[in-house]
C-alpha cells in the first residue's frame, strides 16, 4: 500500500531539543524541530507518527463545517480543553446538574428539556470549570513567572466579546471564561501573555522578549489559539475572542 504523503510545516528553532508535531483545527501539520534536524529526520518522525496525525485529523474533520450557534439539542458537539464531547440531555431529574460522562457532557435537567434550560445549565457549568481549571492554571503559569519578578495575581471572569485575556493597571487579570473550551497548552499561552504584562504593559520588544523566555514556541500555540477562535461555536458571546 503506498500512503499519501502528508504536507507539513516546519518551524525549527535552537532552543528545541526534540521534535515535536501538532495537527490544527484546519487540519494543518506543524513539525517543531530543533536547528539541527535534517529534513530527513523530520519527514521520518512524521512518518513514525502517521497514524495519530490521521487520528487528530479525522477528529478535527469531525466538526468541519464549523457550526454557526449552539442550539443546545441533544448530540450537539461542545468543547471542554480541546475536546470535543456531545450533549446528552435528561429532563425532570431530582436536581439540574451538568458533568462529563465519557463522550459525553450530560446535563440533568429539573425542569422540562428545552434549549434555554440547557443553556442555562451549561453556562453555569462552563463559568465553574472555568474558575476551577484557569484558577489551577494561572497557578502553573505564576511559577514559571516568579524567576522573572511576577507574583500571582488575583483574576476575575468576564465574558469579554473579542478578548481572551486582559489585565488592568493595579495588575488584576480579567479572563474569558470561553478558555476553559481551547487545549491547556493555548490557556497556559493566554496566562503567560497576561502575566509577561504584569512587567511590560505594551508589546514592545521587552514584552516579547520575556514571553520568549517564559514560553519559547508561543507563536506557534498562538497561531493554534486562533484556530480554535475559528472552530468555537458562538454561544452567549456577539464575537468570538481573538487577541490574546
Ligand atoms: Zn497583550
């Protein structure tokens, strides 16, 4: 059998040690090499690797074409860190209650099943996961920051139409909830970004030259951020978030 050959980009840079590959929401390959790697050696680890890539593609072709917005009905897809599940939806269960069973995420409903009532539930759901995962987060990220003079701020939710992330003066982090739907490696990005800023208010040179050091291939997992903007449904947002 002869496969396909697989197109691919490569993004060498000196500060890898190994390769590493990633498959975007558009069904693009990306190979991350150090310097040294020889194109044979890449187009060998994507070879090795063949069998996932189809694996992530044909997830990530699961969902195309993009839905437009949610209309909360049983089987629709939703995304929890990257994944995608389907809604599984009972009504007139002793309490409302939502949470991940296998492929699915439930939601009980106590009232009678209807889009609003789902909505509501899944809302709340997402804003607790989303305080749970970017409080656990922004843990993580505040260690990496501490060698470069960033204590751990406080952060609040907000549903923020076309930011990810910001951060205010007296060094309070506003974050959008929407992040808890994007892969963990695109919301530590957004909490290092955020934090670089705690430093560096603009994005001038000094700003990106510390976010190289805490994150060196965040232009890449930026570039996967951006996708996913691409791939969220918009639900309770106008427009979806793009700068990080
Ligand atoms: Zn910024």
């Amino acid at each position: 059998m002869t496969a396909m050959a697989l197109d691919y980009a490569i993004r060498r840079s000196s500060r890898r040690r190994t390769i590493a590959i990633q498959v975007h929401p558009d069904l693009a390959i990306e190979v991350l090499a150090p310097n040294e790697s020889g194109d044979g050696e890449i187009a060998a680890a994507v070879e090795r690797r063949r069998r996932w890539i189809e694996k992530q593609r044909a997830f990530f072709r699961s969902y195309h074409p993009l839905p437009s917005a949610p209309r909360f009905v049983a089987g629709e897809t939703h995304y929890l860190l990257g994944r995608q599940y389907q809604l599984r939806i009972a009504e007139r269960m002793p309490s409302t209650m939502v949470g991940v069973v296998g492929e699915y995420i439930e939601v009980l409903l106590r009232s009678a099943n209807s889009p609003e009532a789902v909505q509501r539930a899944l809302r709340s759901w997402y804003l607790g996961e989303a305080k749970r995962v970017l409080s656990r987060e922004l843990d993580v990220a505040s260690k990496v920051m501490r060698k470069h003079g960033v204590k751990r701020p406080e952060f609040k939710l907000r549903e923020m139409g076309g930011r990810w992330g910001s951060c205010t003066p007296s060094g309070f982090l506003m974050l959008n909830p929407i992040l808890v739907r994007v892969p963990v490696h695109c919301v530590r990005y957004v909490l290092l970004h955020e934090l670089c800023h705690l430093r560096h208010h603009d994005h001038g040179p000094e700003f990106y030259r510390l976010l190289d050091r805490a994150l060196p291939e965040w232009v890449s997992t930026k570039k996967t951020l951006e996708r996913w903007a691409e791939v969220l449904p918009i639900s309770e947002h106008n427009s979806l978030p793009r700068d990080g």
